[in-house]
C-alpha cells in the first residue's frame, strides 16, 4: 500500500460540495491520482484525490518533486 505524499498546507479554497483548490508545499513526490486522507472540522473522515497540479495558471503536469513544488496549486475531488 503507498502512503500519502507528504505535503504542507498553505491555503485551501471550497469550490463547490466536492472540489477543493488547494495550494500546497509537496515534501514528496506526488503524482496525480494521489489520496489524502483528513479529518474536517465537523468530525467527519475525509477523503481527497488528486484530480490536477497546475505549476502555473495554464500549466499543467502530472507529478511534482521537492523543491519545485513550491506553491503549486491542485485540485482536488471528495465529499468536502
């Protein structure tokens, strides 16, 4: 079983009931498909893919490696 690549938060945007646009500090190589797990404010367990790494507003790629993920944004898809 892969364990989830390790990541620092730094800001998180709701864009609906089950997308969250995030932008984050990747600590691991992280690749697109990637889950996280997290447990919201209410209590509930939260579960999130990795639908999309934009390293730039038009740009897209598939995975990120430490350090160029500095401040990348990702989509991610789940019950929010």
């Amino acid at each position: 079983m892969e364990l989830p690549p390790e990541v620092q938060i730094v800001q998180v945007c709701s864009l609906g009931t089950d997308l969250l646009a995030i932008v984050v500090r990747c600590l691991a190589t992280t690749r697109l498909g990637a889950r996280f797990h997290c447990v919201s404010p209410h209590g509930r367990t939260v579960e999130l893919t990795l639908t999309e790494i934009r390293r730039y507003p038009t740009v897209t790629v598939t995975e990120v490696d430490p350090p160029h993920a500095a401040d990348d944004r990702w989509l991610c898809s789940g019950p929010v």
